[in-house]
C-alpha cells in the first residue's frame, strides 16, 4: 500500500509499478526514488554517488518495496546498457523511466574545447535517447509505459553562464517530440517535465544568496520555493494511468516563471 504524505494524491496504478530513475542519489532525482517508493513502486536507480545514494536509502523509512541502488556512470553507454540490464533482472521489466540526470556545472563558452562538449552532451543529453531505447521493448511487453525526461526553463528565459547544458536541455524538447508518435503506437507516453529553479542543497549551497531570492520574488508568479517534491508529484502523474492519454508536452514546475 502506498506511503503517501497527508494533503497529497495516492495513486493505486502505481503500486507494484517499475520505475527506473538516472540520477536519482540527490536533489530531484531522490525526491523521485522517495516519492515512488513510497506510492509502493518498485524502483531502480543509477548515479555515480554511492554516498549520497546509502544516505538516502538509510532515511527512507517504512516501504513496500526498497529501492536497488545501481552505481553507474551515465556517459558510459556500455555501462548503462548493463545497469538497466541489472535493474530489469531485478525488478522486472521497466514500465516507467524518469530520464533525470544532468550537470549544470557554469563554464566559458570561448574556452570551451571539444572534449569538454562531448562530455556535457553524454552527462546532460546522450543517455537520454539511449535509455529510452533500452527499455522501449520492456514497455511494449507490459502493454505500455511512460517516459518522463528532465528538461529546463534555462534555456527559455535566456540563462546565461552554461551554454552547452541550455542546449542539451533544449535538445531533449526535440526529442520527446520527435518520439511521441513512434512510441505512442505502443502506448508508451513521452513527456518533459521542465524545473524552474528548484532549491536543492546543491543550489542552496551554491547559487542562492540574497540575490538570488530577490530574483525569484520578482520573476516567479507564486511566492516561495519550488522544491524537490513539487517535481516528484508532477512525475507520480505522469508515470500514473491517470494521465493515460497524454503525451509529447511540456510540463513546466516553475512557481510561473517562464
């Protein structure tokens, strides 16, 4: 039976339900393992952060099913192939994937050099595509699924000081578009779900000072934070048969930002 908080949506369709998440060892990415797990989901998830990822294990609490930690580096495609792999024997085939993780690191456009380019595609946009790929048949067997891919409102009000992170963000709006059709024949739904900034501990201990909060006040239409959890609860739906007959769009989380 799910463990849900009071005041938020349960949902049965879920329970039992296999939910593989990239990413998923911190900030919005443990919020998904979290929340998943406690709707009673059967969750895998991949991150190259063992620590963080037994933290948030060890402070989970009470859950029908625990979820399987996966050490996997994402810019290794060999090494995704086989963590899904692993994360399929173990339990079962994948009927939602949350395509979460991404690097945001700020870097110079004038110095960046190809390497450096290849790196952010494979860390922000490349397992994307081929994450899909791996677990499309898995969803064609079960008689469906949802992918849910993390994009950004960076690239949308102009964000500057990461370039190669805007673009591989805005790419992965092409992409659910570009798949929605293919996939849909096979009742698989596509979806991105797109941050505004969401306050992580990563941002609060990197990004948001007094500045920062005075910019949120004035550009987001609801007062307040978006935080982790409110990105969980729009993905619980998107991975729910509750939202059965959508697809291709765009779900921004972003207090009204953009």
């Amino acid at each position: 039976m799910p463990i849900q908080s009071a005041g938020y949506a349960s949902y049965p369709s879920l329970v039992d339900r296999t939910v593989l998440i990239s990413g998923g060892a911190s900030g919005i990415g443990a919020a998904f393992v979290e929340q998943f797990a406690r709707q009673g989901a059967r969750v895998a998830f991949l991150d190259v952060d063992a620590a963080s990822a037994q933290s948030l294990l060890d402070g989970l609490g009470e859950v029908a099913h625990r979820p399987l930690f996966l050490a996997c580096d994402l810019a290794d495609l060999a090494a995704l192939g086989r963590a899904i792999d692993e994360a399929r024997a173990a339990i079962g085939p994948i009927a939602v994937l949350i395509n979460n993780a991404a690097n945001d690191a700020r870097h110079d456009f004038t110095a960046t050099t190809p390497a450096d380019f290849e790196r952010s595609m494979a860390v922000n946009l490349r397992h994307q595509y081929f994450a899909t790929q791996a677990v499309v048949e898995d969803m064609r067997t079960v008689g469906g699924g949802s992918v849910i891919c993390l994009g950004s409102t960076s690239w949308m009000i102009k964000n500057g000081g990461y370039p190669m992170y805007t673009m591989a963000k805005a790419a992965i709006h092409g992409l659910v578009g570009g798949l929605a059709r293919d996939l849909g024949r096979h009742r698989i739904r596509i979806n991105c779900l797109v941050p505004g900034w969401v306050i992580t501990e990563k941002q609060q201990r990197l990004w948001l000072d007094a500045e920062g909060e005075a910019e949120i006040a004035r550009a987001q239409c609801l007062p307040g934070h978006v935080m982790a959890e409110d990105l969980a609860r729009a993905a619980m739906f998107l991975a729910a048969d509750d939202s059965r007959m959508i697809t291709a769009k765009d779900f921004i989380v972003d207090g009204g930002w953009v």
